[in-house]
C-alpha cells in the first residue's frame, strides 16, 4: 500500500487556510498555492537519491552530495495542476514537465484523455503527478495508468487537498504510488466537490466560473 504524507507544516497550513477562504482573490489565491507547491516540495522531494562528488572548500577537499542526475518529472494535469507546477520548479528547477489533460465523459462519466505530451526520459525519472484536488480520485488514477501504459515506473502523486474516498481509489487501483496532500478533508458533497474543500481549484486560479 503507497503511503498517506499529511503535509501539515504550520506554514502550510496557514497558507491553506486562505486558499480555502472564499473571499481571498483570484492573484492572491494564484499565489498561495504557489507558494504551498513551493514548501511541499521540500517534502516530496526528501527521498530522492543522492550522489557523492568531490568539492574544494576553501579549506581542504572534501565530499559533498548532490541529487543524481536526471531525476524528477513533473506531471501537472490540466488545467487546475499548472498552478502548482512553478512554485515546485522554485526548488526543482531541473525537472522537466509533461502535460496530461483529461476530460470526463458526459455520458460515463469517466475520464477521457485529449492530450498528453511527456519528457523523452520519462521512464527514466521520478514523476510527481500534479493535481490539487483529489476528489473522486477518477482522473488521478487514469493520469497515473496513463504514466504507467507509457512504461512509468516510479509514480507520486501530488495534491493540495484530498477527500477520503479519491485516497482510497488511488491507494486501490495504484498502490505503488505514495500521495502527498496538503490537508485531509470530510467527505465528498453530492455533486463530487470536497468538503469543506476549497471550490473548484481551476475556476478560483484562473477567475472562470
Ligand atoms: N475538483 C475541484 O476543483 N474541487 C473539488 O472540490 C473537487 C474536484
């Protein structure tokens, strides 16, 4: 079973506080989940491997670690994932990017893919799944099949805030893949919004309604 990290660092949880807030604006909100990509990629990125290389101090020669080679790829799906993709690329600056977008269905329901668009190396890196809500956990796991059908190994999966039941989904379909949240929530409403949640994530980035 992949593991449940809470990110819940004070400063998070401040920031998110005023993401969920109804009344803060769409620039304000635009930066906060910036800013909360930012500190969550600390955590995220606490495991990824490392390699020593020589360093001259000013002092002696010495050892120091650096994190090895072509490692990390995000995968932001659309739209609501881009808002948290430069405040991680803060930190990761070298990480490359690819695109999943998904639709769902009308009749189904299910999600369907219109565009993916990934690194070369993919399989070669870590790729962080990027989507700020997780509600249902439907169009996470099809981006995570999606990785995997392209011969993706090593999946994480990103998210700002998660309902019980989209942790559950992705914990059952992929249990390979460790999620890092932000915030835990109650429940899903009946119209498949996270409660108390913070709306829709894309609408509020991006000032559509
Ligand atoms: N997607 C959103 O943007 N918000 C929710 O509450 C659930 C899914």
């Amino acid at each position: 079973m992949g593991k449940l990290v809470v990110c819940d660092h004070p400063l998070i949880q401040h920031k998110l506080t005023h993401i969920r807030d109804k009344n803060t604006n769409t620039k304000d909100f635009r930066d906060l989940v910036d800013e909360v990509a930012t500190l969550m990629a600390y955590e995220i990125t606490r495991d990824v491997p490392l390699q020593s290389i020589p360093v001259e101090t000013p002092v002696t020669e010495a050892e120091g670690k650096v994190i090895s080679g072509r490692m990390l790829g995000l995968i932001p799906v659309l739209r609501a994932g881009l808002g948290m993709v430069d405040g991680m690329l803060k930190l990761i600056p070298s990480a490359k990017v690819g695109h999943i977008g998904l639709f769902r269905h009308p009749d189904t329901l299910e999600p369907v893919e219109y565009y993916v668009n990934l690194p070369s190396d993919a399989t070669e890196r870590m790729l962080i799944v990027i989507d700020p809500m997780l509600a249902t956990g439907g169009s996470a796991c099809a981006a995570i099949e999606t990785l995997k059908q392209r011969g993706c190994a090593q999946i994480k999966l990103m998210c700002l805030i998660a309902a019980p039941e989209g942790v559950a989904a992705v914990h059952q379909a992929h249990p390979d893949v460790d999620i890092y949240i932000a915030a835990l929530d109650e429940k899903l409403d009946d119209h498949g919004y996270i409660v108390p949640g913070l709306g829709d994530a894309g609408d509020r980035m991006y000032g559509t309604k």
